[in-house]
C-alpha cells in the first residue's frame, strides 16, 4: 500500500525535467525534495537551492549540533564543470525534549540551503544539470537514516527567471536562517556554572518572551539544563549550565530569541570564553526596599505640583474637620486613605493584567490615552468652578457639603482616588527604580508595592486619624474658609492648564483646539447649572437643559481627540533610526503613489526588537540604502509604540496581530508586496527589485 | 529581609524544577569512582561493577535496531573491539537500558541469541529495562562508550569513534576513540582524549 502511495507521489509531483522541484523521495515519516529559486539560471549568476524536508507529526530532523543525540543532514552535489556551491545553511532550530534529553533539530517543514553559482562561459540556449545526493536521519522514539538522489534540469537563459512556485517558500528559508548578531557579547564560565550576555539597545526588560543559547560545539554546555534568563536595561544574560567536554577557545553558536510580538529570530554569536558575566541584581531591587521606596516615595508625592490641586481639596477636608468630633476625623481619614490605597491597586492590577496580556504598559500608561488626559482636564476645570462658586454640587465629591455627613466620607473616598489618578505621572522619576522593580516582580509583590505607595501618600491623613487630638490645633472654622475655597479654585485651573499641555504632546493644534473648545462648552454648563441652583421652576429645568447640552456637546468632542494626529516628525525620530523616513499615514501612502514613487512602509514600535534588528542588519545597510536612492523609494515609519488605531487597521488588513509589517508598494501602482517579519538585506533588494542576480544579496547576508 | 530575598529565588528555583518536563541528568565525574549498578545478565546472574575490581571495564550502551549500533555490529568493528578487550583482560559489559516495549528491549533469551547470531563476545549483556544505570552514567545514546580502570575510576566517556553516521564505509576513515583509550587505560596509561562525543540513537529511557 505505501510503495503504492509513494509511487503515486512521484506520478503527481511537479518532478518532471526543468521543473523548479525535483521528484521527491518519500517515507512514512519524511517527503523530501530538492527545491531551486530560478526557473532558469542565466551565466555567472549565482542561484539559491534548498533541500526541503517535509516530516511526518513527531518526526525530526537535526542541526549541525544535534544536542544529546542524532545527526545532522548532508548532501553532496555533482555539478556541471565549473559550477560551484557553497555549504547547506541550516535554519535556527528549535530545542526537541526527549526524556531527561534534549536535542536540537526541526520538526514540520524546515529547508537547508545553498548557493549555487554557474560559471560564467553557459550560454543562453544550454543546460544546467545539477545532482544532489543527500541523507539524513529522521527520528521520534526511534531513528530512520534515510537518503535520496535528486536531480534539477534548468535551462540557461540571459537573465535569471525567478520561479513564481518557489520564491515565497525560498523566501521563508531565508527568513529561517540565524543572521548575524547586532549585539556585544560576552561569555564565561566558573566550574559547572556560566553565562552568556547579549548586549544591545534594543534590549530591555519585557522586551524579549523567550531565549535560548544554542552551543555549536557538543560538550560544551548541558543540553538539558534551563537557561534562566535574566533582562535588564540593555543586557540579556542566560545562565549556563557546562557540559562533559572542554571549553573551546571560541564559544560560537546561535541564541534564539522570541520577542514580545512573538517573531523568533536566531542570532549567530561568537565570543572568546572570559571572566563569567554578571546577572544583574535579579529583580532590580529586593522587596523590602522597594516597599520602603514606595512608601517613602508615596509620603513625597503629597509635595509634588501635580497633587497640589488634590490637596488643595484635602486642605478644605481638613479645615472643615476642626472642632469636629474624633469619631468623624477618624472615619474621613479612613475613607482617604482607602481610597487611595484601592486606586494603586486597581492602577498596579490594571498594569500586571496588560502586562500579561503582553501589551505594552508602561508606568503612567493611562496618559497615553488623550481621551483620558481631556476628561481629566474638563474634571480639573469642573472641580476649579464648584470652588470659585460657581455651581454647587450634592454628589459624591461632597465638596460644598458638611463635613459630618456621610457624603463627607465618600467624598473622601474619591478625593484620594482622585489624588491617584493625577499623581501617577509624578511618581515616574522619583518612584523609577521602585516601580521598575515592582513590574518586574511577581503579580502579588507588584500589589504589594504599589498598596506600599499609597500607604505613604496617606500617611499624614493616617496620622491624624490616629491621633484627632492633633485637629485641635487647625485654626477654628470661620469666614476664612470660604476665602480660601475660591484661593484654592486656582491651583485646578493651573492643573488644567498643564494636562491641556500633555495633551498638545500627543495630539497637535486639533486636540488643543477640542479640548479647550469642550473646556468652553463645559464652563458654560456649568455656570447654567449654578443658575439654575439659584432659581425655582422653569428657570431651574431651563438651566438644567441648557448644562446637559453643553456637557453632552463637551463629550462630543473625545472621539475628535482620539483621532488627532501627533504632531509631524515628532514620533518617528526616536521610533526608527532611518534616515528620511516620513511619519507614515493612509494620506501620504496615496499623494506619494500619486507622484508615481515607489513607496517603503516600516511599521515598527520602540519596543519591538526584531524591528529595531532588521533596521540595523537589512534596512539601513550601504546596498539598501543605495538601492532606495537610485529608485526614488520614499520611505514612511509608522509607530505602533501606543498601538495607533490607523496602523491596527492596517496590520489586521494583512492578517498581522502585531509588528514589524513592511510594506513595499511598486512605482507602478497595483498591490504592495508584504515582506517578512524577519529581513535580511537581500529579501529587501530583492523585493524592491533591485537583486543583482535573484537572490544574490540574501546568499551573501546569511552565511552562517 | 535577606531572608525574603532567599525566599523568593527559593520560590523562583522550586518554579524552574516544575516547569522542566522531567529531571535531569547529572554526567559522572571523569578522575572519580565510577557509579556502581547491580543489573542481571542474559542467564540472570546479578553483576556488579565492583565485581569487576582489579580489570579495566567497558560499558557499551547498546540497542540492536539502532541504526549507529548496526554500522559496528554490520561492520564486525564491534566484535573487533570485544575481541580486543578479551585479548587485553578487559571486561565488556553491553548494557541494553531500553524498557519493555521500546526499540533496543531484549529478554536474557533474546540477548543470548543476538550475541550468537552476531558472533560478538561481551562479558555480558546487562538488562537495564528501568534505564537506572543509563541514568547513572547519563548515556545519552547508543552506542555510548565508558571505560572504567582496575581502580574502579572512570576514564573515558564519550563515541566509539569520530564519525558520526550510519555509514558503514565511514568506519575505517574514523578514529578510533574507543579502542585508543581502551588500550590505553588497560595498559595504565591516561588516555590521549578522555572525553568525546557520542554519537547515536536516543536511549529510550524508562518513563521518558
């Protein structure tokens, strides 16, 4: 039956002569083929091949260091007089358990591959005749060698005729080889013990999934051992555990990284062993110093400007709390400090759930937001007016309340969650190194951490609950309460005023232009409102009306902020280190396909490493940047740091959950080419057209 | 405070052991007594290293249907080497650590007739259908060579020789790793390469 279905496999294969593939050798557990790139060759052209395996599920194949068992593949090939080929380049591979073993090789479909160059005396009209004759052991449990001949006749040509069948599937290849590494490295080891670190910019903690060091050399580290890895800003360090045989002069291999897109690339690294690298202290700083750090840092945030309105409303609190019973001084500090306490604990919760979901939250991260930074300063604007007297208000903030109601204590609830809210971007470089290590910890001591915080920030309100006796010395209540309630109104519209700021940082004139437009329409509700407060009847319903419609209208105005652009130039910079590169937009794709140029789209974020590797090893290299000159390429960045809606759309319109996406969109109008997440320098020449000889550039990038 | 600090990598550590999918294998120190083992033969008589004292000793972790294996056994290469250590005063233990059911098993009966049908001439064959002793000496594949000196030390670890194929025609280029360092450690001589790398099926080992 199977030497029936194998037969039937070489019938319906694309093997006969000057096919791109050649007749497959098949197995239950493999199909293997050898696979060109060209449909013809053209003379003195070099050409890629690739042997192509096909497994059956739980079936592998090796690497050239196959870990704790097996072989690698090999294959040998009779070319016509004159040709030449250098070795196969094995792809990254992937770790293979097995019992206490561990091996490295490939599962699925991998391709090895080789570059063949013809000589240069073929003449248009002749035959390339190549053979390969390859082997290879295939195992699950057990192990199959296996072999095969397979031949490729192509004929020569002028020029070199990419085969259409083949291009993407040569291309993936490539995208599979380990490319060379952009970091310093650094490596040693200390009798069973050592490490390996990778330093480069690009590193940072959270920016890398998973990472993995494959030693090219058997013996020299424990194939089984974990290698815990260990990120800090800029350096990646594995710890390693040493295997039976010596250490080489030169420790070589691969380290595999997956970054937190999930894209996995191998890097080919090589170091002279030396003194052992050290891991940076583990998490920043221990627990109890971050939670003192906290605290501390909690207890200072009460001086900062960006609280001082918040305790401008705590003052009013307080000065209406003297001559009030102990009972109530004690409930109403309490309420504070729950409220702020709570508000670090949603906010730090919030932070660990993105931060597991793998989204890219960072400290303060609801400022990123202009929605929120507007609603923050309308609320700013709205607590200013209630103060100045213009309206009154009976809800929760309790503000123009007594202080011994029960209003009195849920407004003090709000009040500390208010403090929160506003204060978090405070905290950023003072609370740093703390907060750092807090996200870097456990989910429980990130809690713990940020509950630390709020405890400092509500300790003076602690203390007086502690002790009401010290309410005794606030002044009495009198006339000079009210003055200083509409003396504080200021210090809200000063908060106003900066949060307007932020919010020209992230979205330009047209954001400004919204906000302070729904700053307008909800002044104007407001004083209706207090109009209204001060009528009966029809007047009142009136003025009623007329501040629901402005509040409403205010609202209106989010979604126009959340589109507002940043202003040009701003973001890209910092984002990408291309030269010329235009911010990217939908807009300008079009003008500039419009003036018949070839455009380069690059959508990338600042904590993308892949992205920030492919810039540096395939986009911004001589022959690249040459070949975008000579062609005109107009080249636009799109950053996708904050997850903008605009490139969310277009990374989903090509079936993308994240980046890097590249986009090449032709002179010549018609659809972009997508390439892939991983480049090298010649799948960009080749995408833009601007190969020497097909494929030549990438067999030149990816020697392994 | 140090005290929680020890806690938490003690925590972290406890998480690492977790996640590994199954233990892991600890090599045998080269210059140190070799792990002792008591494993029935092909008759079913109870062997012990120790038994051995006074003799050079060579493990030979085996599994007939290997391919790597069949290249010495097809070549005669391996019989060669048995005849060899005989010839030397050398004992050859050929240990089968595959468990009932997976490539390599063998019954006492079976490992008898596999050593008639192949004319080789181990001291004897070792069943180890619960892989203790592979896990011992962390063989990693078939075959995987040891030889241990009179003294009860290990002194070499590591491939029978330096090509890693299945090709029988690549056992005469090879060098012979093996037979260098088993002459040597008969002779009380430090072998030239004390450790290489083994070559080879993945030992099937129990549970795994």
């Amino acid at each position: 039956m199977w030497r029936l279905l194998t037969a039937l496999s070489v019938l319906l294969a694309p093997g006969a002569a000057g096919a791109v593939e050649s007749a497959p050798v098949t197995s239950p557990r493999a199909t293997v083929t050898v696979v060109s790139s060209v449909e013809a060759i053209a003379p003195g052209r070099p050409f890629r091949i690739a042997l192509r395996q096909r497994l059956a599920p739980g079936w592998h194949t090796y690497w050239t260091n196959p870990g704790d068992a097996g072989a690698p593949p090999e294959m040998a090939l009779a070319l016509p007089e004159g040709a030449s080929a250098s070795d196969l380049a094995f792809p990254t591979p992937e770790r293979i358990p097995y019992g206490p073993l561990v091996n490295f090789g490939y599962e699925n479909e991998v391709l090895f591959l080789a570059t063949v160059t013809p000589p240069a005396a073929l003449q248009p009209g002749d035959r390339f005749a190549l053979e390969a004759s390859a082997s290879w052991l295939v195992c699950e449990k057990i192990c199959i060698p296996e072999e095969g001949v397979f031949r490729l006749d192509l004929p020569v040509e002028g020029t070199p005729r990419p085969a259409a069948a083949s291009a993407e599937m040569i291309r993936a290849g490539e995208a599979a080889l380990p490319r060379p590494s952009p970091f310093a490295v650094t490596v040693g080891f200390e009798g069973q013990g050592g490490a390996i670190a990778l330093a480069g910019e690009a590193l940072a903690p959270g920016s890398v999934r998973e990472a993995y060091f494959f030693p090219a050399d058997w013996g020299v580290l424990d194939h089984a051992a974990p290698q815990p890895m260990t990120l800090s800003d800029g350096v990646l360090t594995l710890s390693l555990a040493r295997g039976v045989g010596p250490v080489p002069a030169s420790v070589s291999g691969l380290v595999s990284i997956v970054d937190r897109g999930g894209v996995r690339s191998g890097y080919v690294v090589s170091a002279a062993p030396g003194p052992v690298p050290a891991l940076p202290a583990a998490p920043g700083l221990p627990l109890w110093q971050a939670i003192a750090f906290a605290a501390l840092g909690g207890l200072i945030l009460n001086l900062m400007p960006c609280v001082f309105p918040i305790l401008a409303m705590k003052a009013m609190g307080i000065a209406r709390l003297s001559g009030a019973a102990r009972g109530e001084i004690r409930a109403h500090a309490a309420a504070y400090t729950a409220g702020v306490v709570l508000s670090f604990l949603a906010l730090g919760g919030l932070l660990v759930a993105l931060k597991g979901a793998g989204m890219a939250a960072g400290w303060g991260f609801q400022f990123t937001s202009p929605v929120f930074v507007a609603a923050l300063a309308w609320l700013m604007l709205a607590v200013g007016l209630n103060l100045s007297g213009v309206y009154a208000v009976s809800g929760p903030m309790g503000l123009g309340q007594g202080a011994a109601s029960q209003g009195g204590k849920v407004g003090a609830f709000f009040t500390g969650a208010l403090a929160v809210l506003v204060a978090t971007p405070c905290t950023a470089p003072f609370m740093a190194a703390a907060i750092g290590a807090a996200v870097a910890m456990p989910p429980a001591a990130t809690l713990a951490v940020f509950a630390a915080l709020g405890v400092g920030m509500a300790l003076p309100y602690v203390i007086l609950g502690a002790a009401p006796g010290l309410a005794r010395f606030l002044p009495r209540p009198g006339a000079w309460m009210e003055r200083l309630r509409q003396g504080l109104a200021f210090p809200m519209y000063a908060a106003a005023v900066w949060l307007v700021w932020v919010l020209a940082q992230q979205g330009g004139a047209d954001a400004v232009l919204a906000v302070l437009a729904g700053a307008v329409l909800l002044g104007f509700g407001l004083w209706a409102l207090g109009q209204a407060q001060g009528s009966a009847g029809r007047g009142r319903r009136i003025g009623q009306g007329l501040a629901a419609a402005a509040v409403i209208g205010a609202v209106a105005l989010l979604p126009r902020l959340d589109a507002a652009s940043p202003p040009a130039g701003a973001a890209t910079a910092s984002v990408s280190i291309l030269p010329d590169a235009e911010p990217w937009s939908p807009e300008r794709v079009a003008a500039l396909r419009a003036e018949g140029r070839p455009v380069f789209v690059n959508m990338t974020a600042a904590w993308c490493i892949t992205c920030k590797v492919n810039e540096r090893v395939a986009l911004t290299t001589d022959a690249v940047q040459l070949a975008f000159a000579e062609r005109n390429v107009a080249v636009l960045v799109g950053d996708w740091t904050r997850g903008d809606a605009a490139i969310t759309a277009l990374l989903r319109q090509h079936q993308r959950d994240g980046v890097p996406l590249y986009l090449y969109y032709p002179a010549g109008g018609g659809a972009p080419a997508i390439l892939p997440q991983i480049l090298t320098e010649g799948i960009v020449l080749d995408a833009i057209g601007a190969a020497k000889g097909p494929l030549v550039g990438a067999a030149r990038g990816s020697t392994i | 405070m140090r005290l929680l600090t020890r806690r938490t990598t003690l925590a972290a550590g406890l998480a690492l052991v977790a996640a590994a999918p199954r233990e892991a294998l600890a090599a045998p120190s080269l210059g140190a007594p070799a792990p002792d083992f008591a494993l029935p033969d092909q008759d079913g008589t109870i062997r012990r290293l120790a038994e051995f004292r006074g003799k050079a000793v060579v493990l030979e972790w085996t599994n007939h249907d290997c391919p790597f294996v069949r290249k010495h056994y097809t070549s005669g290469n391996m019989q060669a080497l048995q005849a060899l250590a005989k010839e030397r005063g050398v004992v050859w233990l050929s240990i089968a650590s595959s468990p009932e059911g997976e490539q390599g098993h063998v019954t006492g009966g079976q490992a008898r007739e596999l050593t008639e049908s192949r004319n080789a001439t181990p001291a004897a064959v070792l069943l180890d259908p619960q892989s203790v002793a592979a896990r011992a000496y962390a063989a990693t594949v078939t075959p995987h060579m040891f030889v241990i000196d009179g003294a009860g030390i290990l002194r070499y670890m590591g491939g029978i020789d330096s090509i890693r194929s299945t090709r029988v025609e690549d056992v005469p280029r090879a060098e012979p790793f093996l037979r260098d360092a088993m002459l040597a450690i008969a002779e009380g001589r430090a072998p030239a390469q004390a450790v290489t790398q083994p070559y080879g099926c993945v030992i099937k080992y129990f549970g795994a």
